[in-house]
C-alpha cells in the first residue's frame, strides 16, 4: 500500500517524499482513512510504530480541504503525557506543514519554562500540542481558550493515566466542546482506560496493531567492561577497528551525544546527533545521510531515535545503558530485522553491572562479557 492510495492530497504527498517516506506503517494505513472520514478511533499502538504521522498526516490534509474553519481559532488539541512527546509531536507536525499551501501553526506548550514565554507564542495558533496541567494553567490566565476544538487526540492515554492525569483530563474535557471528532492512541487496551475511553469515545473505530515481533537469536550480543572515561576510546577503537559502515550509538543526554560525535569527528570518523535539542530539518538531515551511507555514526537519544526505521542496520551499540530492559530490548531490536542478523554491544562500566545483569534476567539471555582492559586500544 502507498501514501497515493491512502486519500491525501498532491502537497502533503509532495512533502511525505520530502521526509523521506517510502510506505505507510499499518498503524497509518489503517487509521488515515478513518481520521478523514471524520470517526472517533481508538487506537493500540507502540511506541516506534508510526502512530504520530497517522494523526498529523490526516490532520493537516483536513485543512487542506477546509473542512476545518479558517478563523484562526485553536481547532485541534493534541494532549500528551511529557514534554518530550509533545515537543517531538509538534516537530512532526512543523515537519510536514513546510510547503502546504495551508500551513496552519502549530505550538507545544509544556511545563519546566515560563509561562509567559509560551503565552506570547499562542497567537493564531490553530493546533495546540500541550501537556495537561500546563494546558489548564493558560486555561485558568485566561490566555487560551477551547471553545472551538473540532479534533481532539490523546497520544499515550495510558501513559497520562499512569502519571496520574485523571482529574485534568476530566478538568480539560468539560471545557471543550461536546461535538467534536477524539482521536485516543494507547500503547495498551488496560481496563483502566475504560472510563476515559467511554466518556471521550463516541462509536469509535477500532485498531489494533500489535508490537513486531522481536527474534533475539538474530542478534549477536556482546557486552565489554570497561572504566567511565574509556568509554570513548573503546568506542571509537570498535568502529575503526572492525570497519563499521553503519552503526547507530544510543546515549541517555543530548549533552553527551554532541560530546560523542565531536570526539568521533577529531578521530577521523564521519558521525552526526540526533536528540531533541536539534531542529526538525537538522535530524532529517541526519537521518537522511545515516541511511545513505553518507554518515557512518548515529548517536542518539532515545527520544529522538524513534522515528528510525531501517530495516538491515548491522550494529548497535549502547555507550549508555537505557533505564529499562524494555529500552534495552527496543534499542537492540533496531538491528537484526528482516531475518538478517545483526551485532548488539554495550559498554558497561562496574557500577553499572547490576543493572546490566537485570537486564539480563528480564531478557532471559545471558550476554557475553569482555574486560576492555585486555584490549589495546591505543587512544
């Protein structure tokens, strides 16, 4: 199946080739036809699946048919549990606006800046990104109001659910509009949705798309031990060493990511960032050149590494260890796709061999382990 075939019009497929989309994932090819119907959808989906693009393509094709109201009011509220969620939203968004003939703006307010710096920003805002408590005090400023939303999307109920969102949510449906088009993305069905589902829904379409199916006998793990600050001369010995052409690193920190590349480029190595700090254009770039081969090294965030999909990535390496097995599990899952295998290292310092051990135990393999001080890795 195609984007042509999906109902969107000519500039907004113009810019999907721009982004570099060659085929729609099942989650967009399922719920853009149903958005553009004008249905409510419920809709299961991971994180990683595509489900961002399968609202904001069908979104920004309902302005360009004009089947929302030109009148500058905020049309579209898209709630979301964090920050980083609805400043990646709202990039996505930007993303595909570029070169619309109706570009309607979009903003991401979100707590942890002042208010007022977002306030002066919400002029002729049509499509709001915004996480529920900083949503309601602009509401209670009396700076926003949300008499006229058309379309309103939950991206990750559950999660706002988990963090203990339940009465804003409520608070923020009472002061939109009855009628209206409700879009919610879960990653889960969890009864606890039930009562959200039922108070929001209103004869929704239903979607379910389940999580790739992860086959870890394609993947070749190896973990080294290795002190703090050898973590980057181990890095960069790897890839040289082993003349890796295409490899994508994951670290915790945008600071720690620029660090990395910088270093990398000083050794002579072609390598670029990707995090939430860079813009919208600056990580397709980035990501454009990683899967020409034009960049050699990707380290990311894993935040900003969920838009990659690259279906024979050979090598990734974990130059920090994720919070969660099931980060661990969806960082490795990158490589080893399509039935091809693929190579897995992470380097783990002494502190953090617990952890990396629970990681283990909740992955169900055990890692081979190599002490980096038997190498010479002469950096």
């Amino acid at each position: 199946m195609s984007f042509q075939s999906l109902g969107l019009s000519k500039p907004l497929l113009d810019a999907i080739e721009k982004m570099e989309y060659t085929e729609p994932y099942p989650i967009q090819q399922q719920a853009i036809p149903v958005i553009l119907k004008g249905k409510d959808l419920q809709a299961k989906a991971q994180t990683g699946s595509g489900k961002t693009a399968s609202f904001v393509l069908p979104i920004l094709e309902l302005f360009q048919q004009k089947k929302t109201s030109r009148n500058l009011h905020l049309k579209v509220l898209v709630l979301a549990p964090t920050r980083e969620l609805a400043m990646q939203i709202s990039e996505v968004f930007s993303s595909f606006t570029v070169g619309l003939p109706i570009a309607p703006k979009n903003l991401a307010v979100y707590g942890g800046v002042p208010l007022n710096q977002q306030m002066v920003k919400l002029k002729n805002t049509e499509i709001l990104v915004a996480t529920p408590g900083r949503l309601l005090d602009m509401v209670s400023t009396n700076s926003i109001h949300l008499g006229k939303i058309e379309i309103l999307v939950l991206d990750e109920a559950d999660k706002m659910l988990d963090m203990g969102f339940q009465d804003e949510m409520a608070d923020i449906l009472r002061l939109i509009p009855a009628k209206r088009q409700n879009l919610l993305f879960s990653a889960t069905l969890d009864p606890k949705l039930d009562k959200i589902k039922s108070s929001v829904l209103h004869e929704p379409e239903i979607i379910e798309i389940e999580p790739e199916v992860l086959n870890l006998d394609l993947i070749i793990q190896t973990a080294y031990i290795v002190k703090p600050e050898k973590k980057g001369p181990l890095l960069r010995h790897l890839i040289l060493s082993q003349n890796m052409q295409q490899v994508l690193v994951f670290v915790s920190s945008t600071r720690t990511a620029d660090n990395v590349v910088a270093k990398l480029k000083k050794n002579g190595i072609n390598a670029s960032a990707l995090h939430s700090d860079k813009s919208q254009s600056a990580r397709s770039e980035a990501l454009s050149g990683f899967k020409k081969g034009k960049i050699n090294v990707l380290v990311a965030t894993d935040i900003a590494s969920r838009g990659i999909d690259i279906v024979q990535l050979p090598t990734v390496i974990n130059y920090e260890l994720p919070r969660s097995p099931k980060d661990y599990v969806h960082r490795i899952g990158r490589t080893g796709r399509a039935n091809a295998t693929g190579e897995a290292i992470s380097l783990v310092t002494d502190e953090e061999e617990h952890h990396f051990y629970i990681i283990q135990k909740k992955m169900g393999r055990k890692v081979e382990k190599i002490d980096a001080e038997t190498l010479d890795f002469g950096f």
